[in-house]
C-alpha cells in the first residue's frame, strides 16, 4: 500500500491579510513512515504546520489527520493567543493539546478556553458600551444647563 501525506504550512500570521499557506505532499509505502509526519505536538517556526492529512492511496480514506486552529474575534491580535493542535493518529488515538502564546500546554479544553474568551469580550463590551453611555449623559446635560 502507499500513502499520500498532505502538509500545509503557514507563515505564522493570523490575519487574512497577512496569512500565506503552502501544501506539500509526498507519497509513502508504509504507513508508519506516513505517521512520522504527522506530530501529536506542534512546534512554531517561520513556517508552521497548520495541517497534515495522510490518505490510504488504495481507498482514499483519510486515515490519520491533524489541524491547527486559533483563538481569533476577541481582540487584537487574538489569534496569537492560544493554539489548538487536535487530530487522530490509529496507532496513537485522538490527540488534542492548547497552547498558550509562549508555547505552554494550558490546563483547558478548547471549548472552555473559548467560552472564557468570549466572557472577557462581553465584559470589556459592556464596559465601553457603560462608558459610552455615561459620556452621552454628560454631553446632553451641558446642553440643557448651556
């Protein structure tokens, strides 16, 4: 049997402005060779692993995968935040870790560090929105004594 690896990279930007991705693929005869591409953890550089999909070439069943994902939408640069490397491997399982901006492994579930994120910008939200508000209050006020 052979296997088709798929690798895509990043340039390590987050924005869409600025992201660029390459995919690379090479074929293998043993899917232990194939595996060996594919990482259980993930380790920055200039071109980050942001995907890799290894494909029976006899099936085209994907049979092993891992992708990248980011904390965007909370603010500024939020993608650089936190990085989620999940997949599954068969002879390993699934694998998900969360990484935190220096490369350490966070003690959280990407769902639970996502519903903190969220929290935080609701929070800073309403309190821009309370701000806003009581500057309008302020403003109309020297209207009606002025």
């Amino acid at each position: 049997m052979s296997y088709l690896v798929e690798t895509t990279r990043g340039n390590g930007y987050r924005c869409s402005c600025c992201s660029h991705e390459t995919t690379d693929s090479e074929w293998y005869d043993e899917l232990e060779d194939a595996l060996a591409e594919l990482p259980t953890v993930i380790s920055t550089g200039d071109w980050e692993i942001t995907e890799v999909e290894i494909t029976d070439g006899s099936t085209q069943e994907i049979v092993a995968w891992g992708r990248a994902t980011w904390s965007t939408g909370y603010e500024r640069y939020s993608g650089y935040n936190y990085t989620r490397w999940h997949g599954n491997r068969p002879d390993t399982g699934e694998f998900d870790l969360v990484l935190d901006r220096d490369g350490r492994e966070i003690d959280k579930t990407w769902a639970e560090l996502l519903h903190e994120l969220k929290e935080k910008k609701l929070q800073k939200d309403l309190e821009k929105a309370q701000s806003d508000l009581e500057e309008a209050q302020r403003r109309l006020e020297s209207l009606a004594i002025g």
